[in-house]
C-alpha cells in the first residue's frame, strides 16, 4: 500500500464561546502556521512527506492547545514556537515521542 504522506499532523484550532479555555486562544492558529513553515524551509512538506492540517475539537481543552502526529496518534501540547519546532524534529527525525510536552 502506498502512503500518501509520511506523517500528518492535526492541530486543533477549535475557538469555543467567550472565558472558555480552548486551542485556539493558546496559539493553535500560530502553530499551524510555524509547523508548515519549519517543514517548508527543511524540505519535508508535501507528498511522500508530511502534512500539517487543523481541526475541530479534540475534547482535550484543558490540556491544551493539541497537536496530534499520525499514524502514531502521540498527542502533545506545547507553549510555543520552539516547542512545536522541537516536537515535530524530534518525533519525525527519530520516528520516536518527544517527552517534552507529550500526553499520550
């Protein structure tokens, strides 16, 4: 069988109504927007390699904002820019968790 991308990761973006925590208000869009870039300027984005793509909730808002990386379905969480640099490097170079930020 052939696999169209290596890896595929799901940030969710969901922005849920005003003073509940959600993914979207802890910087989920701005992630979505550095992993593409990072895999864009180390040549990792596209078929054959890797994807970066949003969702709707993933029922985890109180540890979030998420990031999932499938088909290994590791759920992480992270604070920032280096953190999503770090999870996606690590996790795609050595194909192993990233124990920083991990959930499960």
């Amino acid at each position: 069988m052939t696999i169209y991308y290596q890896k595929h990761i799901f940030f969710c973006t969901n922005l849920k109504e005003q003073g509940k925590k959600c993914c979207s208000l802890g910087g989920s869009r701005d992630a979505v927007v550095w992993a593409k870039d990072f895999l864009i300027k180390n040549d990792m984005w596209g078929p054959g390699k890797f994807r970066v793509s949003t969702s709707g909730c993933m029922g985890r808002c109180a540890l979030g904002p998420i990031v999932v990386i499938y088909p290994e379905a590791c759920w992480y969480t992270f604070q920032n820019k280096s953190d999503i640099e770090a999870i996606i490097w690590h996790h795609i170079s050595s194909n192993e968790v990233f124990k920083r930020g991990f959930l499960a």
